[in-house]
C-alpha cells in the first residue's frame, strides 16, 4: 500500500508541474490580485473591485465586479504575442450588457480580448479591435449566467480553440500576432485599441460578475492539458452547473422508421437527462439520446431535454419532429379553348381496355393539371381526356 501511495503522489506532482510550464501570469484571486506564476506581474484593483465568495463557498476566493467600472489591471509587456493560452472560471450576473472578461496588448487593430454577447449576437467571443480577427461560438441554450464556467482559449499554429469545462467548442483557421511592449492586462474589461485599459463601447461592457483562477500561458496547452486544468481546478471538486456541449436539433424521417433525438451534455456531479414532449416527461427516457421505434403521426410535435444536477438545470431549447412523406402521383394536363369541357378517364390496360370515368374539367384561361390522388397504389394506369359536346 505504501508504494502505491508513493507512485500516486508522483504522477500527481507532474500532473501539477506540466500545467505550471510556460505560465506568464497566475492569479488565483484568493484575498488579493497578486501573480503567482513567479513572474511578480502583479494587479491592481480599480474602483472598489473586491475580494467576493468563489465556486467553493470560500470566502475571500474570488474577485467580484458590479459592471460599472469595476476591474483589475496589471502590465502586459512580457505576456504572449503568438501562441497562448489563457483560462479563467467566471459566473455572470447578466450578459445583456455584452461584459468584456479578459484583454491585453495591441496598438491597433490587433490586440486580445475575451468576452460574451459582444454586437449582441449570444456567444462567446475573442477577438481583436474593429473585428479583424474574430472567433465567435453561439451560446448552446441561454447566455451563461449565475452558475460558474471555465473557459479556456488556445491560440496554436492551426489556429483559436474555445473550450468550456474542458470541452472544446469551436475552432477557426489563422493566428493573431498582438503587440505587447508597454500594454496592458485588464480583468473585468478589456484593453483599447492601443492596449490601454479600461475600455468599453456600444458593443462591450464591463463585467456584472466574478473572476477566478485566472492563467496566461505563453505556449499552447493540448487538449488533454486543457481537461486537466479543468479538473484539477475544481472541475471535480467543485459543482459545475450542467451544460450542452451539443444540444438537440429538430429530426425529419421517413413515416414508420425510426427516429433518434440526441444531445452531448457535462457539468459536475455528471447531469440527470429527462426528455420531454410538449411539456410532459415522457416515462423511461431518461439518456442522453432518445429513439422511437416506428415514428407515426402522433409522434409529430415539440420535445426538449431538461439537464440537472445538484449545481443546477438548463432545458434545451425545443426541436420538433417531421415526416418526409413524398407521394408519386399521376397527373393529366389539360388545354384547349377556354370554356371547352374534357372528360378524364383512365385504364388499367390498353389493350383491351376499359375505360373508367374520373371526373370532368373545364378548361378555363390557362391549362388544367388533374392530379389523381387515388394512383399512389395503381402498379400501372393510362389516361386520357375526352372533349366533351
């Protein structure tokens, strides 16, 4: 038992080590927002930015802000100008404001930010000044308020990763190179053009919430670094409200087959999924998928899943169900003179034939089509239209 516990403590002190590798700025946020990562770039904070209670219940654990001009600010000289990464916890109290969490450097159209609902288009957004380098990733269900989130972002050779609670996603193509020499870092804001804090436009605010556990990396975390960081900052030892990380879409099948709605979920502890149709549990469906077998009519409507666990609940938002039910049916077209009456008739053979009467049509000011509605089951019919006296 003593090696085994020996071993463990090992592999945990590299676990640790590898996410302490390449860290250009630590700021836990415990009391005070001083830099842990070594590297003594300490913050201050900014009209009444206090010390607040974090995701654990500890006091003094976090750092709260009012969205009126509360934030942190440190130098940002020696902070990554290529690859990076940069993770933080926060908990909003509103997103309508479009709050601005995290940004640095730039001298123009080029420096970085982080923040949510920016040009009130619901998602999580990094990007530079005048838009000219965006990621944007759309809000799977409802802004993220009032429930604590880790999100991550990593800038690598391929690109810009958003991850959230360790999940990635969104990804696009291209990098960033921002000017860092005599910026600076702003938490609760962001930077200017010129990376100069604070700032704020029609399109971003300050921050109406908390930060915490706040990490800039001057290299590119993997993804699996990413999940660890995730766990090992409170990840598991914290409740995490539950989220989609790919919520339900609408479903459209064939009358009679099968029909399977499905959703990608997290959150800690790991959520309880009840479907729902129209507003009612539906007995038994309980998983993150839910199928029926031979899809009819009464099955056509509205379902949502409802997420929960112990830290909270979050509905998807409702899909429906349809049929694509395509009919092959024969048609006549008819023309002639305006006024002319036609007898259509049809045949199941034509020789020799016997001629049934379907209906008559009058020929008004444009051509008639006679679709027969009752040909869906004929192997084979013949028609034709008889002018009438």
């Amino acid at each position: 038992m003593a090696v085994i516990t020996a071993a463990l403590t090992v592999l945990t002190g590299l676990a640790q080590t590898s996410l302490t590798n390449g860290l250009a700025a630590y700021y836990p946020l415990d009391g005070n927002a001083l830099d842990l990562s070594g590297n003594g770039n300490d913050a201050m904070a900014m009209n009444g930015a206090a010390p607040a209670t974090n995701r654990f219940g500890n006091a003094n654990g976090c750092y709260s802000f009012n969205g009126a001009g509360q934030y942190l600010v440190a130098s940002a000289s020696l902070f990554p100008t290529t690859n990076r990464t940069v993770s933080l916890w926060f908990k909003l109290n509103r997103a309508d404001n479009r709050p601005g969490l995290l940004g640095y450097g730039g001298n123009s159209a080029n420096s970085f930010f982080m923040g949510l609902n920016h040009w009130g288009d619901q998602s999580y957004v990094v990007s530079s000044h005048y838009n000219a380098y965006t990621l944007a990733v759309p809000f799977t269900n409802n802004a993220p308020v009032n429930a604590w989130y880790h999100w991550t972002v990593v800038m690598d050779n391929g690109g810009l990763h958003f991850y959230l609670n360790g999940y990635l996603i969104g990804s696009r193509n291209g990098v960033l190179e921002t000017p860092v020499a005599g910026t600076q870092l702003g938490l609760g804001t962001i930077c200017s053009p010129t990376g100069s804090v604070p700032y704020t436009d029609g399109n971003v605010g300050y921050l109406d919430g908390y930060l915490d556990d706040v990490r800039i990396y001057n290299r590119s975390l993997s993804p699996a670094e990413v999940l660890e960081l995730y766990t090992l900052d409170g990840g598991n030892g914290g409740d995490i409200s539950p989220f989609f990380i790919q919520p339900p879409i609408s479903q459209v099948v064939d009358i009679g087959t099968t029909c399977t709605f499905f959703a990608k979920t997290a959150g800690t502890p790991d959520p309880a999924c009840q479907w729902r149709f129209h507003g009612q549990n539906i007995p038994g469906a309980t998983n993150s998928s839910y199928s029926i077998p031979a899809a009819g009519l009464s099955d056509i409507g509205w379902y949502d899943l409802v997420v929960s666990n112990r830290a909270g609940k979050i509905t998807s938002a409702p899909v429906s169900l349809n049929f694509c039910y395509i009919k092959m049916l024969a048609a006549v077209f008819v023309n002639g003179p305006a006024g002319s009456t036609y007898q259509i008739q049809a045949s199941s053979a034509l020789q020799p034939s016997v001629w049934i009467t379907l209906t008559n049509v009058t020929v008004a000011n444009q051509p008639i089509i006679y679709v027969d509605y009752a040909s869906e089951t004929n192997r084979m019919q013949f028609y034709r239209a008889v002018p009438q006296p």
